[in-house]
C-alpha cells in the first residue's frame, strides 16, 4: 500500500508531498487493527443476535426497548 505524506510549512508556506511504501511495521499494524475492527463487529452482530429473540418475545423493536431504557 502507498502512504501518501503531506507536510506544510507554515513558516515558508510550501507543501510538501511524500509518496512511499508501507514499512513492514506499518503493514503489522494495519493488519492488527484491520483483524481488531473485524472481532468487534462480530461482537456486535453477536450482540444483536441475542437481543432479537427477547424483543420478538416482547413485542417491541430495538428502537423502542432504547427509549424505554433511556438509551441513545
């Protein structure tokens, strides 16, 4: 992947831009926070799952239970 570097220099007004390669340590890094987003959006969907089946059973859509427990 190209990471794109723009600097400004606020002092001469010029931009700089920097096109290099990722650096191994960059594409770790990427890949651990691309595996981590994953793992919470399973979570999520997990989460959600679960919840369905008690407001099918109660008969109220997850909007409702939010004001109902004062949630956002």
């Amino acid at each position: 992947m190209k990471i794109i570097e723009k600097e400004f220099n606020v002092i001469t007004g010029e931009t700089t831009i920097t096109e290099r390669d990722e650096t191994p340590v960059e594409i770790e890094a990427r890949a651990k926070r691309e595996e981590e987003r994953a793992e919470e959006q399973a979570e999520l969907q997990a989460r959600v799952a679960a919840r369905q089946p008690i407001l099918d059973r109660l008969g109220i859509t997850e909007e409702e239970a939010r004001i109902l427990l004062g949630g956002n």
